[in-house]
C-alpha cells in the first residue's frame, strides 16, 4: 500500500488513478463542507464543476444548491460554502439532497473519476477516511484541490496527517517524494495546526472575507470520525 499527493488538479494527467483509491482534499472549504452536509443528515451531494449544473439539480430535483468562486457564495444560490450554513437551524437540510460548486474541491473530484474508488477527505472525518483506505488495501492518491492549479498548505498538510495513520499499518511514502513532503510538513504542523496555517494564503483571503470561524472550525480533527462521503458513480453518498 503506497501512497502519493497530486499537488493540483492542474497535474492529474501525469498520475494513473486507475485501480487507486482517490481521496480530494480541500479542507478550506469544500470537503469539509461536504462531510460536514452528510453529519447534518443530508442524503447525497452532487458535486458539480458548473454553477449552470449546481442551479439545474435545484429546479430539476429539489436539491439544496451550495456555489461559490473565489471563496464569495455565488448569487442565486440557497447557500454558500460553508460548513456553518448547513447547521443552521433556520435553513433544515436534513433528508435533503445537496448539489455543490466550488471554485477548486468539486473540480478536483470530477477530474479524478478513472480512480478505483473516490472519498472526500478533510480533518473532520480524517479517521473515516484513514479506515476505508486501510480496508480497501490499494494505492492511494491525494488530490489536493489546491487554489486555482496552485499549491496550497493545508490540503497538503491533510496527506501528511494521513499518511500518519496508516504508517503503522504498513504504508509505503518512500516511493513519492511528494507524500514525505508532505508528511514532513505534517511533523512541524501536527502540535498546532491552526497557528501553523495562519499565515497560509488561504487563510488570509478566508479572514478577509470575514470567514475566520470557517477556518478554526475546518482544522479541527475528526468531529466526524464515521463520516465518509463515498463517491458511488454518480454522486457522495455516506459511505
């Protein structure tokens, strides 16, 4: 069992999902937002690349429609991106649908589907994540949503944290470069991930759209353990 990290989506073509396990990771905010959508007791996630599909699945099945670009909720939409907006009492999402486009996280997914199997991973549900991939007994490639094809901290800092769990149990980072950077990385963070990532990009254009809260909320570890959104072909399900 081995284990890599696609830095970008932007660098899939150079990897060979086939017969892998797939875990995308965009922590701040879409994998986070879509664990935390199916913890709320929603019943699937459609994520789509377009804000035309995401508006479609909400007149055509009643999907509650979540869009943003470039960290902004798109106009039109019931919601945003993020996690908070699906716990909010005033806005029951439970035993609904969700359709979701993000500017980076659904991107990465709908390029990754030659994968043997697709998981979204952030720190919430880090423990379900590391428990399919140890039972699935597979290669194992971390698409970092990263921002815009660029690399970025805390996706990355998740294949580390990942990587961490299955060691143990016999996992393999030797072979990839990028996977001991990562894991590395992971060794500096792990003590204190939120003031690691502070001076992160993408916590400073999180903070200056007022969205600190997203942030500490999104790097706290397995509030989720047992939840795992599954990709079954044609959307997350809970796994």
């Amino acid at each position: 069992m081995k284990l890599d990290i696609c830095y970008s989506p932007d660098l899939l073509q150079l990897y060979d999902l086939r017969g892998r396990v797939a875990v995308i990771v965009d922590v701040l905010r879409a994998t986070s937002t879509i664990a935390t959508a199916l913890a709320a007791g929603m019943t699937e996630v459609y994520p789509v690349s377009t804000l035309e599909e995401c508006a479609a699945l909400g007149r055509e099945h009643g999907c509650v429609t979540a869009a943003e670009r470039d960290g902004v909720p798109a106009e039109g939409f019931d919601l945003g991106n993020s996690p908070f907006e699906l716990l909010h009492e005033d806005f029951p999402v439970r035993g609904r649908a969700l359709a979701i486009s993000t500017t980076n996280g659904t991107k990465a997914l709908r390029l990754s589907l030659t994968a043997e199997a697709i998981v979204c991973g952030a720190f919430l549900n880090l423990a379900a994540v590391a428990d399919f991939c140890l039972a699935q007994q597979r290669d194992i490639i971390v698409v970092a949503a990263g921002w815009k094809g660029q690399f970025c901290l805390e996706d990355t800092l998740l294949g580390g944290a990942l990587a961490e769990r299955l060691l143990p149990h016999g996992l393999d980072i030797t072979q990839s470069d990028a996977a001991l950077a990562a894991y590395q990385l992971w060794q500096n963070a792990r003590a204190d991930l939120p003031g690691y990532l502070l001076q992160s990009a993408a916590v400073r254009r999180l903070r200056a759209l007022e969205a600190n809260d997203d942030f500490v909320f999104c790097t706290k570890i397995d509030i989720y353990p047992e939840v795992l959104p599954l990709w079954d072909g044609s959307k997350l399900v809970r796994g």
